[in-house]
C-alpha cells in the first residue's frame, strides 16, 4: 500500500512538473503575424469588393 501511495505521488509530481515547463514555454513563444503588402487574398478580396459594388 505504502509503495503505491509513493508511486502514485510520484506520477502526480512528474506530470505537474512537464505541464508547469510546457505551459511557461508556450507563453516565452513569440507569435508573429504576417504584414498585409505580402498577403495575396488583400488584393483579391479588394477585386472581389470592386466588383460587387459598382458605386466603388
């Protein structure tokens, strides 16, 4: 029963230490977003506008 108990405190331990060091490197990431000039869909969906609306 003893030798369960530790194993079992031990399991609990390990998976909290990876989930506290995954979650601490996720944030560390720098997430960036690409600029509107090399977006290719920007022209296309100002066409697409252009067509739609002849007032435009």
């Amino acid at each position: 029963m003893f030798t369960v108990m530790v194993v079992g405190i031990i399991i609990v331990i390990v998976v909290l230490i990876l989930a506290v060091t995954t979650t601490s490197k996720a944030y560390t990431y720098k997430h960036t977003v690409d600029s509107l000039e090399n977006n290719p869909y920007v022209d296309q969906e100002e066409r697409e506008k252009q067509a739609d609306d002849p007032k435009a």
